[in-house]
C-alpha cells in the first residue's frame, strides 16, 4: 500500500487493487466502514475482518449484526 496520498487523489484510486484490513469491524464507525468502502472503491482486492466472541456472542452472530 502507497504510504502517501497526491491531494488530487481519489480513494477509489488509492486501494484500487488492494487488501484492507479492518480491526474491531462491529464498533459503529467500523460497520459504516465495512459497508461504504466496497461501494466507495469497487476494485478493492478483498477487505478482511477481525472480530473477536465477545459477551457470549460467537464470530458468526457478530458479523451478522454488521450486515443487518
């Protein structure tokens, strides 16, 4: 990944072709997050999540609650 943006830089360009990882994808900002880049950047490699069981709830009940 480019560790500087040029101003005239659209984000769309700047992970065009790359990987994201995003870490603690089930806070507030993180959901917006997880839900606008694909939109925002179409041509983003993958994006990957890291989401821990947290208070009884297992990986898979959490990454519903992200895309609900």
């Amino acid at each position: 990944m480019h560790l500087s943006v040029d101003r005239g830089t659209m984000v769309h360009e700047f992970y065009q072709g790359e990987n994201v990882l995003i870490t603690g994808g089930t806070g507030f900002v993180d959901k917006v997050l997880v839900q606008k880049l694909p939109r925002s950047c179409p041509h983003l490699s993958s994006i990957y999540l890291l989401v821990r069981r947290k208070k009884g709830k297992d990986v898979g009940v959490r990454m519903q609650e992200i895309f609900d």
